[in-house]
C-alpha cells in the first residue's frame, strides 16, 4: 500500500534507453542520417536477445531438475514457444534493415570498424545454450569467434559454457522417458520387427508383380534394401557411430514420442520437440536471410580473398544447427497403419486416471 | 586514421541498455517471470518510436523548405516508406507480446499503477506531429491525455505541437502543385465537366432502357442524382465546408496527383500520398489490434463504469486518424477514359526533358 | 503397385484451375489489367475457406462424441490452430490486394455489380459453423445476408445451420469437465470464497493505511465493492443472467481450466480455448482490416445515405465475434498465490499416472 | 446496360474451383485428413504464379518496346512489386503448410509417387521468363528438369523460352541510358578517377601514420591495393570478362542510377534495380526455406545416395539467382562526398522542366 505509484517512463527507464544512440557520423561531423537506424535495429536485437536468456535461465532451471514436473514441462513448451516467436519477430526486422541502401550505410560503414555483429556476446551465448559447441562453430578467416571478443565478453561466454545447454538437458530427459520398456521386449525391437514387416510387405509385393520390367524391379528391390540398411542408424547397438549427436536411449524416445504424440503422456513431450524443431528452423533461416542482407549490403566478393561476412554466414546457417537430429528422425517413421500396438500396462500409464 | 577501434558492444551501449530492465516484481520478492517480457516489448515500442521520431525531423527539415526539391521528395517518401515498415513491424510485436497469457499478467499488473501506455511521450509526440490537433485526441475518462504525463513530458510535447506538422506541411506543399491552371481553365472545371459528362452519359442510358422496370429506373436516377451531388464536396468554391481537412486547393492537387499519378511530374507526389495512407491505415490497425489485445489481457468488461482501456483504444483507431481526406478522395475519381486530358503544355511540363 | 504414376499438374487438376480466371472486363473488351488480380484474390481466400471448412468436419466428428477422447481433443487443437494460420495467412492476402489502386479498381467495378464478397457462401459457413447465430448477425442495408445468395447457397447455408456449433460442442464439453466437484464443496464455492479473502485483504489494507486521504480512501473502497460485485457475475446461481453466451457450467469450467491449466489433465483444454481466442481475435482482425481495405479502395462516405461496405464491415467485426466469454474471463482471475488449493484427490485425478 | 447481374460464386468459378481437390487417399479408401492441406496449399501456389505470369506478360508488353515510355516505366515497376508481395505471400504459406507434421505426410505421401513441385511448370517459367537460362539451371539427379515434364508442359517451357527475359530486357534498356556520356570523357573514367582519388588518399594517410605498425601498415596498403585491382571489374574495357552477366554498358548504367537515384530521371530506374533484387531475394528466400521444410518433412539424408528433394532446392537457391549482378555492384560505391559532380547539362537534362 505504501507503493510509490509508477510512471511509464521512469519503469522502462526511458531516459537512459533514449539517450543511447551516439552515432559514430555524428562524432565526426559527418551526415549520415541512416546511421541511428543501423543502432536501433541492433540495439533492438539486442533487447530480445536479452529476453530469449531470460527464457532460457527459466528453462535451465525447470529442465535441469530430475524428475522434470508436469508442470515444468509445461513451462519449457511456453518458453520455447516465445523464443520462436521472438525469433521470427528478429527475422522481420531485416524488412527495417533492408529500408537502408548499401550507397546510405557507406556515409558511415568504415567509421565503424572493426565492430561486427559477430562480436554479439548475447548471440553466442544464445547458441551455445541451445547447444552449439565450440568444435563446432565455424571460425571466421581462420580465427576463433572469441578473438573478437573483449576479455569480459570472451569470460562471459566461458561461464556460459560451464552451464548445461538445452541440448544436454533434452537428451538426459528424453534418456529418461519411461515407456520403452514393453516387458518381453523393447520399443526398440517391436519396432524393429513393425518396420521389417512393412518393407518385406513392399519386397514381395515387387517380387509378385508380373507386369514390372526386370531391370525396374531391380532398382526397386534395391532400393528397399538400402531403406532396411539406412534403419540400422536407430536399430544398431552402436546406434552412436550412426552420426546421431543425441545417445541412442534419447533417439528412441524422440521416435516414440513422434510416434505416439496423441497420448496424454507424451503430448507435452511432442509439442516440446517441434518447439525445439521451430527454433532450430527460424534461428538457421535467420542466418540464411541476415546472409542475403549482407551481401545486398556489402556486395558479393566474386574469385578468391578472406571470406566475406555474407558467405560465412551462410556457411554457419547450416553447421551451426543444434537438433538436427530431430529433423533426421523424419527418415525412421512408418506409415500409422505399420506402428505396433502399444502394450495394454503402458497404454494405460500413458493416459490419464480421469480417463479410465 | 587516428580513430579508435569500435567495439560492437560499447558501440551500442550494450552496458546501459542490458541493465534498464528493472522489474517492480523484483523489488517487491514476487516472482513474475513474465515481467521481463512486459518490459523488453515496451522498451523495443520506445526504440521505434525514437527511430520514427528521427525520420519526422528530416521530414520536417526537408518538407517545411519553399520550393521542395526533387531529392528532397525522394528523401521524404523514402522516410515515410521506412515509417511504414516500423509501424507494420511494431504491430507483429504483438505476436510476441500475446505469449503472455492474463493470468501470468496478474502475478505483476497491480504493481505497475497507475503507469500506462497512455503516457507514452514518443507515441504522443508522433500522433502530434503527423498532424493530430489538440482537439480531436479523445480524452480518456474525461482526463485530457496531458494530465497523466509528468511535467518534463508535458513540457515536451507543448513544445512538438509548435512545430509544423506533416499534415500541415503536405497542404501547403499539395496547394503549391503547379500543374492545375490549365489556360483557359482550371483542372477542377475540366474535371467538373468530364464527371458531368460521365454521369450523364449513365443517365441518357437509364431513361433509354426499354427493358428496366419503371421502378428500378427512378432508384437508378436517383443514385445518378445523388453521386452528381456528392462531387459537390470537390467543386463548389466553398468546398472547406465540405468536411474536408486539407484545404481546398490541396484537395484538388491530391485528386490530380492520384489521376494523372504515371507522369514524372507527379510519380514521387502518388508514392508520397500512398505512404501517408500506408502509414494512416497502419497505425489504426495498430490501435485497433492493441485493443483487442488488451481486453484478452485484462478482460471486456460488461455495463457501465469508466471506461475500459480496450475501448478507448477503440475509440481512438478511428477517432486519430489524420489522412482520413486522402482515403476519401476514392469517392470521386472516374475511369481512366473518362478523364480530360492533359492540355498539351501541361503534358510537356510533366515529362522529363530527355523525353521530349 | 499397379497404381497409376501421378503427374503434379493433373493431380492439382491445374488445367482447371488456371481456366477459371474469366474477367468481366475482357468479356467488355475493356482493357483492366488489376481484375486478374482481384479474381485470384478471392479465389484463393476460397480455397483456404474449403480448408477451414475441412478442419471444421473434422472438428465436428470429434467434438461432437461423449466422451472427447484424449487423442480427440489433440486432434481438435492441432486443427483449431491450422485454422489460425490459415486466418493470419488470409490476413496478410490484403497486403496484396492493396496493391490494387483505387483508380485501377474502377477500371472493373462496375462491371461486377451486384457480386460481393457479401456473397461468399463458404465465409458465411464458417461464420455459422463457429456459432455465430442468425439472430446476432448484422443485416446489410436491412436485409438479411441470405437475401443476396442464390437459391442453392441459401440452401447449404441453412443446411450448415443444423449441425452442432464449435460454441454449442464447447458448452457441451466444457460443463462435462469433472474436476469441479471437491467433495465438500464446489469450486466455485471454494473459488468465492478465496475471491472474498483475497479482496477483503485489500479493504482492511485500505481502512488501515493512515495517510491516505479520506476522499482517496473511499473512492479506493468503492472500487473494491464494485469489484467484488462484478464477480456475481461468475458466482450466483443464475448466472444466465450475467450477460454470458456459454451455460453457467461451462463458465465455471473454462475459468477452472484457466486458473489450473498446467495440470496435464487440463493441458489441453487450456490450449483449446486459447486456440478458439486466437481463431476469434484473427477473425476480427480480417473483418477490421477488410474494412479499411474497403475504404481506401472506394472511400469513406460522408452524412447520410446507404451504409457502405467498409462501415457494415467494421461493425460485424465486433458483432460477429463468436468467443467473446472467453475473453471476459479475464476479468475474474484472481493472482496464483490466491488461488485455492486442488483438493488431494482432485489434484492426484489431474495428473498422470506415472507421475505418482 | 444489358449486363446481366453478376453472382459472386459465378464470377469466381467456384463450383469449378472447390470440386478440384481430388486427394489420391479418398480414392484408395484411406485416411488422410492432411492431404488437402497439401491439396490447397500447392493450389494456392499455382494461382499465385499464374498472377505472377500475368504481372510478366505486361512486363514484357512494357519493356520491350524502344524507347521504354515513362509511363511504362512506372507501369513495370508497380508489377515487379507486387511481384515481390506475391512471392513473400507465398514463403509465409510455409507456416500453414508445416502444421503437417511428417508422420501425417507419411499418410498419403507415397500415393503421389513421383509427384513432385519440380513438376509446376508455371514456376519453371516464371524462372525462365525472369531470365534463369537453362544452361545454368541445377539438374536432378543428373536428369534435366524437363524430363520431369509431360509433352505439353515441355513445349510450354520452351516457348517460355523463346520469349524475351526480364533479364535482357533490363539490359537492352540499361545500355541504352543517355546520361553517360559527359561530354569531354565518359562517366566511367569521371569515376575511375573519383575512385583512384578517394583510395589514393586512403594510401596516403596509412603511409603518413607514424603510429602505425609496420607489418599491419603493409596489410593495410596489400588491402587497398587489392581494393584498386577489384574494381578492374567495371573499369577495364573487357568487363564483360570480369564474371558479369550483364554487358559492360549495363553494368555502368546500373552503378550510375544507384549512385545519382534521386535525381527524377533516374528515381524510377532506381526502384526499378530495387524491385528486381526484392524479388531475386525473395525467390532465393523461399527456395531455402522450401528446402528446410522438405527436409523436415521427409529428413535429412546422412551419406551417400541421391540427392534429396532438400538438399537439391539448397543448392538452386543460390544457383538459380538471376539478378547477382546488382547485389555485387554494392562491392563497387564509394561514400557520396567522393562521387564526381554531374555535369552542369547532363545534371539540367536529368531534372524536369517544371523544376527549371
């Protein structure tokens, strides 16, 4: 009751906010009216970045719990959820950027070197959360990302570091998921034996039919042979060496969840790997398009010289993916028809009391 | 040569804007995730609006000059082009913004009273110096908008209203087109003459229809009478009695410009009158859309009371709209083959010389 | 396998579909390059109509059974939310549309009279299907919408009529919900009761703040009566009478879902009425865009006279809304940390076995 | 007058319309609730292209005449941009599509086979028409796209073929700009030496700075030498070598609208070269983000085989650009303060008579 009342201004702390535009043009004398845009787009950036860490802290906490609640669950989904919309938001601020022609960011573009936004300490520490890991980012003319960093950004992204990603947090949860086990047998080998079933169906099928030319039935057959062989990357015990960077515990719980997601269980679980799938798709499209602006921007180096930011982004679009694996896991399903039953004991854990 | 380097992050005064988030949950021991979210949308507004403020004054630098140079109307519409994107921009934050659900909104929304959107400086600021008068801003619960701002703010926007706004700059800069004496006579005389002749020419067909039931032929005439009527509003001398907010002189260019939009003369004119409507018709979707969200988040209310934000907002969508005279000059165009055509000196006026 | 091979374009039946643009202008000779434009416009609007319609048959099927299987109510929340972002996509077809001047849309406009989107069968059974009933529904010049459709449309209008509503299928789901009874008392007994504490907490905060003026302190009190006198709204027996659309029951129950939503057994209801809010909102968002679309395209009208199109456009965007009640819930949530406590038994009912 | 009355359903084809869904799975007595989504969504491309085509037929209509009007010239600039809306329309009905998840695609989707978009024949025109040669276009597993193609589609493409480019047109029309010839020397050696002089001066102020290193002093002189060398691409009289598409001529042409487009000869030629690499971006866009969903929805091949449906429309997204040249030409500006002076006549000759 003894509360102060709040003003609007005072509570987003206008007046520091609206007083940190220093144009670089402006501390030369130089006209370059374009120049508090190239600030607001980035600072504006930088405030969502902010809050996709703040998402990320909360995730962090309810994920790295063992067991995660319903309830905490149900929270990383609306965390994830909001960093795609945020991040497609991100995406839609180039329609703003692009509002600048590559002649107007030229007035003051050389005043600002060497600053890039490759020395984003919130950025990195976004991809590193998700999951990036150092070995696996791509290095800029053959320099580390850090280099560019000052000693406190590069001490920040360190301890970032030290925290455990979603990536980790998602396969130890996954690892966990305990309808797998079907008493006789595992999900693992029912499943097995439902896509043996159905791809032998389609194998006597080309056997059987008359009408198909020989060299076509062969290539057919062929082909058959090679998608039993491709399921070996989820069947095999050494499933590991199959290039998944998930264990192979958690593939198969992202199979099964992907493959039931209509039971009450899993449900959450199955809008929590599209959310992840959301992210991974707008954070590479983001690249992708900040990719294009740039070289709009700055030209297209044609021939042979140091990479140009624009192709290096589009370098890192791709190999700076974290679940990838989730979109892999497209290749192992089978048609509804082909799924195995579930087992009536796990059936009925995965629903809930009130139903029964 | 002498330049420092430029670090990305002091650049952007990272260091500032990062910590201008200061949640009142946070103060008070309540945990309110959501409120960060609240803040950072709010804050990300105030960078637009800094950047839309930013483009008024070259617009008002470039456009309060006598005559206005050609660059200087490229310049203008680029900004107004560049105002749109923001505006079409800052309503998809609303998107992110709508991840908050009402119940997440209670855990902090009492403690910000009484500060609210409505004390908005920039946003304000903008609507004034578009053009919205004093007079025709909706007060809210009886209040002038002005009694909720602090002293500092009210000061501010005093000093705003003092400046010449778009609205005022555009009917000055629309009265001076220099294209409407056609010689023997104006443009609006010849235009009079040719909707006459149009209208008339439906009329002679109406009375001439052998086949139109008596009935349907009087309502005919009358929607005939009634539209020759409405063009009154463009071509009696004393058309400010019209309900017109541009002079009659500008509205007269404007409907010139719009008609005869493809000649180089008049080709950065249409585009500038497009972008005022661009930008008009955006920020009411704005409005509109911001109250719609509001009454998810705090709830229509039933019966009487003071009255809601949602509906203010509402009210307001419509209500300050300052380019409403553009849209309506829809009413009274005529087919292209109906139109008078260019007296051949004025044609040639409005070309451009290579292409003579 | 003795399946035919499918060829793209036949399978689209492209030979079809790109036949059916027949402009009235070129039937005249009149040459109006902008009315292919407007053909595919509204063509495609149809056929995201037809896939509304498509996700509302199924809709229909599953939330028409008693009970609503789990897997049922999944499957009608993916498909409420397809309907979202076809309804954003049909939104953001204005962009488009707008590209179309208002002197190139004379060119054709009055070659189609008396056609209008007025007469879109498909949207009218969208509109009935969610719920909108005969009665709530606007009359254009005052005459019923039917009175503009052809006999055949009119017919599957009033066969579409006869099927169960979204609203009428939610009341029905809604007042099944099972977890409202707690034994002793009801919830909304208990919910009352937490209400009362909760408000009465902030009277006696009222009566004992010292130095608040005496004029303040009982405008403060009044405030609190009115609200605790809004809440009958939710709590007396006869609440029908409250202005709600929904049953009592079914009040209870959203508001129930709402308060508790992250409890897996209630996970997906909470979606399904965020989905059917979004679905709601984005449908007044189009009819209030459309409208303004309207204007700029044919102008606004100024005094007296028949409505025209763009203002029949914007009232139906309120009236017409379907799921308003949802929206008022808001209104009557009260902070997490004054909610009651599930009971025991309640709560173990509303999780998921295996999380015991 | 003897018109008959026009019905909204008639006019719009929709009995034809919304009787062309026939899904592959209705026939084989499957169900597949989500193959007409995947039915609608590729039909609204198709009417999309069929627009875009349109747009390309009065293009070409406009922009193969010698000299191009003015008129025509406004004419073919408001095409290409709505073009350009069309086409980012049609990347947003991504998200409506990817509310298919693969294991619902997985219902009908070998009832296609071997269906495929590489089959749209509209949109191997709108390729062709923009000026994608078919030297240049990417083959499919080592199969030319036209393969693909029934008989009719194929001779279709090829008269596509035989029509002439927006690519050529915009050549011819770029070389033929007349304000390139500056009297006593060409605007290309004003601004060679413009060039020469801006990065001598940089070399000068590197060789005077005493503080400077002198390893990082001859880097910086190797840059800037290298810098001169670069711009050999449009100075050296054999640029057609220097990797361009368009002829010398052209690329000169183009570089001078981007330096002086505000001047009003050249302000529609600049939104014209704008509009061009909006679309160009946007077409590369939607081939990247078509690639991510492919690959969401059928997975990401690891190893050997042929190439995927994703990875193939990965690599036309760059491929396939047709309008590279006017993004490497931002490699080629130098700051506005260095840019040669127009001369006096060709400065009167750019401007309109009226401003005079």
């Amino acid at each position: 009751m003894a509360r102060a009342p709040v003003y609007y201004g005072d509570y987003l702390k206008l007046a520091r906010l609206l007083s940190s535009q220093e144009p670089e043009s402006a501390k030369d004398g130089v006209e370059a009216h374009d120049e508090m845009l190239f600030i607001i787009v980035h600072q504006a950036y930088e405030l969502w970045f902010r809050q996709i860490l703040h998402e990320l802290d909360r995730i962090e906490r309810d994920f790295s719990a063992v067991p995660v609640s319903d309830d905490a669950v149900a929270r990383i989904v609306h965390s994830l959820n909001r960093i795609h919309e945020i991040l497609k938001l991100v995406v839609s601020q180039l329609d703003v950027l692009e509002t600048m022609t590559p002649f107007d960011f030229l007035d003051f573009r050389d005043l600002l070197m060497p600053a890039s936004g490759f020395q984003s300490l919130q950025f990195r520490m976004i991809e590193t959360r998700l999951g990036l890991s150092p070995d696996v980012r791509v290095p800029f003319d053959d320099k580390a990302i850090e280099d560019r960093l000052s000693a406190a950004d590069r001490e920040a992204l360190a301890a970032a570091r030290n925290r455990p990603t979603v990536f980790f947090m998602l396969d130890s949860w996954l690892a966990r998921t305990p309808f797998l086990d079907w008493g006789a047998k595992t999900f693992r080998e029912a499943y097995r034996h439902a896509v043996e079933k159905h791809l032998s169906r389609d194998i006597d099928l080309v056997k059987a039919d008359a009408g198909l030319p020989e060299e076509k039935r062969q290539r057919e057959l062929k082909n058959l042979d090679r998608a039993i062989a491709s399921f070996a990357a989820i069947f095999s015990p050494d499933a590991e060496d199959g290039g998944w960077r998930l264990s192979a515990p958690a593939v198969q719980a992202a199979l099964f969840i992907t493959l039931y997601r209509d039971k009450p269980a899993v449900q959450q679980g199955f809008r929590l790997l599209a959310a992840l799938m959301d992210i991974d798709e707008t954070m590479t499209l983001w690249r992708y398009r900040h990719a294009l602006m740039v070289e709009r921007m700055i030209g297209v180096k044609i021939g042979t010289g140091g990479s140009s930011g624009g192709s290096y982004l589009r370098t890192t679009a791709e190999r700076h993916r974290v679940f990838g694996d989730l979109f892999r896991l497209s290749t192992f399903l089978i048609p509804r028809a082909a799924l195995p039953e579930l087992p009536p004991d796990v059936q009925a854990r995965m629903g809930l009391v009130y139903a029964s």
